[in-house]
C-alpha cells in the first residue's frame, strides 16, 4: 500500500537531527510524496533546500500562516507572490483563519485569506485551509468564490457533520488529521462510514513523524513513535476499515 503525506512540516528545525533517515525510512514504507504547507517568509529557504534534496518526494506550497499575519503582511503576500513566480508550487497553503490565538484581527485574516485565494485562482493552484474555531468566518468567504472553481482541503478538520456537508459541497476535500486522538477533538461527531463513501473527499494526514491517526478511530495511544511504525500499523487496519464500510 502506497501513501502521500499531504500535510508535514518536515523543514522545521525540530527534525533536522534525523530527516534523512525518517524520510529514508518512510519512502521504503511506502509514502512516495510529503508535502510541505508554508508558514511564513523565514521557513521559505529551508523547504526549497528540502525540495532540492528530494525532488522527487518533496512537494512544495506556498502561502501565509493565518498565526503568522501580522504588521508585515503585505511583505509577506508579495514573498508569496514572488515564490510562485520563481518556484514550482503544488497549492497555496496553508492559508484560512485562526480565531483560537486571536480575535482581534479577524478582518485583518480575513482579508489576507481572500488575497491569497486570488492568487491560488490565478495560478490555478488549489487551497490548503487552516481553520481553527472559525468554520463560519472561513464558509462566508468560500462561498463567495464557489463558481471560480476554486478546489482544495479543510486540513485538520474537526467539525459537525453538517459542516463536512457543507466542505463537500464546494467540491473540497476533508482532511483528518491528528485531532482524532485528542481526547476534545470532536471527531467522534462526525458519521465516518457515511463520509467515507465519499473517499474522494477524505485525506488522511499523516503529519509526520508523529503517530496522529488511526482510521475510525481505533486511536493510537503513543504519539510520539515514528512514523513508519505508524504506516505499519495503518497499512493493516486500512484495508479492513473500508471493507467494512464499503
């Protein structure tokens, strides 16, 4: 079985001790891409530097951080601007709004998201999203673009089954991530044989190296092991999971 890691900061300094062997490792395990979502300008140097050692497992986005906008911002849009013309990128991301560190700037966000969507529109690239406790906020400004063909994924989605309707239905992708292990998550509200009918729509990120998911949650309890432990581990229980739920 093969995977794509379609969420993983493999470029932060937290993973320079063993990246080699950990992407070593997992590629012999069957993960043939990793791709890298953008925070901001100070991270861009270190994946271009990954990309050009795996370039052929390493896919590259392109983007703003919703936690990372602040009184430079339009510094930081043109950063994005001028990466995308230099740079081959795969989305734009990850972009969206984050109102769990700060509410105070939410038309700041909000409109450096809807900025950052101009681009991805212009370049035909797709979206990589960040919400966190701001589904509502980060809807009414998707939906205004819902005949752009604008396509990409709710990364981390933690929300009700009537959001993930709603993810859907603008042609996005759901991605579940760690969340599910945490005790608050929410996860559990959603109808996972029901949305998983709709495979297309469902990611599973991975967000190496740490183990953050186990399908239908059956969680893992270790968080910490590598992440070829964890592909192990998936690779069984994958299989069976959707036969079950066909």
């Amino acid at each position: 079985m093969n995977f794509i890691d379609t969420h993983s900061h493999l470029y932060l300094k937290d993973f320079d001790l063993d990246i080699d062997e950990e992407i070593k490792t997992s590629i012999s395990l069957g993960i043939r891409e990793f791709y890298l979502p953008s925070i901001d300008s100070s991270y861009t140097k270190r994946m271009v530097k990954l990309k050009n050692k795996y370039p052929n497992e390493i896919k590259l986005m392109m983007g703003l951080h919703p936690t990372h906008i602040d009184a430079n911002y339009l510094i930081e849009i043109n950063h994005v601007k001028k990466m995308l013309e230099e740079v081959e990128f795969s989305a734009v991301g990850e972009i969206g709004i984050d109102l769990y560190w700060d509410k105070k700037n939410l038309k700041k966000q909000i409109n450096v998201f809807i900025q950052q969507i101009e681009i991805a529109l212009s370049k035909k690239l797709p979206i990589v999203i960040h919400c966190r406790e701001a589904f509502d906020e980060v809807y009414k400004v998707l939906i205004n673009f819902k005949k752009e063909n604008l396509i990409g994924v709710f990364h981390c989605f933690t929300g009700t089954k009537e959001q993930a309707q709603k993810i859907i239905d603008l042609d996005f992708k759901l991605g579940i991530g760690g969340v599910v292990t945490f005790k608050n998550g929410g996860i559990d509200k959603l109808n996972m044989p029901i949305l998983l009918k709709k495979m297309l729509k469902l990611l599973v990120q991975i967000k190496s190296p740490q183990a953050l998911i186990e399908f239908y949650l059956e969680l893992l309890k270790h968080h910490l092991q590598p992440i070829h432990l964890f592909l192990q581990h998936l690779s069984k229980k994958l299989p069976a999971f959707l036969l079950k739920h066909p």
